[in-house]
C-alpha cells in the first residue's frame, strides 16, 4: 500500500480515505501501517459522517472541493486555504473505491466513484486508472 500511495504522490495531489470506519479509528488503523504521510485525512469521509456508506461518497467530495476550492481572501493578500491544498483550475479528482465486502460492488459503482476495483494488490493497474 505505501508503495501505491507513494506512487501516486504528485505536486498538487490530494489523497484520502472514505471508511466505515470512524474518524478516530480510520487515523489508529492508518498509523498502525504509516500510511498517514501521503493522506489528507481533513477532506476524507467516515462511518462518523453518515451511517450508511454509500452516502460517504458525497461526503468526501464536497470536503474535496471545499479545500480546493479557490481563495475568497481579502484584499490583503491572507488566504483562508492552505497553499498545499489550492490546485489549479480545471484540475480533476479521482475517486477509486475499493469493494470488500461491506457494500456490493453495483451499489460503489452507483455511488459517484471514478473506479471500484476489489483491491489494492496490484499497483500497476491502479496507476493505470489513475493515470
């Protein structure tokens, strides 16, 4: 996984999770593998958003684009989003879901995701979905 995720690590890249899982508990898992480094775990969605996961998709990009969305700083030149998260416009997202067993994988594919795929194991085609 870190290999992907590093792999996947590009100047202006925002990476994420979307779990059933709690916030509290998605971050425990997370640095249990430390995986935290190439994730922004403020724009990811969790099973303490909303109940049913098929409504974290949503969740996930209206957080993603609230971050990236662009400045309405005043005049003075301070911005209320971080640098790290201002993209340029006409910048696309990717959201690739990963079935496992929780939700089948028609009711991931309905849910607004780019990819559903069954798992992680092989990083040259999720690179390849990715581009």
């Amino acid at each position: 996984m870190a290999r992907l995720l590093e792999a996947l690590t590009r100047p202006g890249t925002v990476q994420t999770v979307l779990t059933g899982n709690t916030a509290a508990n998605a971050a425990v898992k997370l640095d249990a593998f430390d995986l935290r480094p190439w994730l922004d775990l403020d724009v990811g969605a969790y099973g303490s958003d909303e109940a049913d996961r098929r409504a974290l998709v949503p969740v996930a990009l209206e957080r993603w684009n609230a971050a990236t969305a662009p400045s309405t700083a005043p005049a003075s030149g301070s911005s209320a989003t971080p640098p790290r998260r201002r993209l340029r416009p006409g910048r696309r997202r990717h959201c690739l879901l990963v079935a496992n067993g929780f939700a089948p994988r028609p009711d991931l594919e309905a849910a607004g995701a780019d990819h559903v795929v069954d798992d992680l194991t092989d990083t040259d085609a999720v690179l390849s979905l990715l581009g």
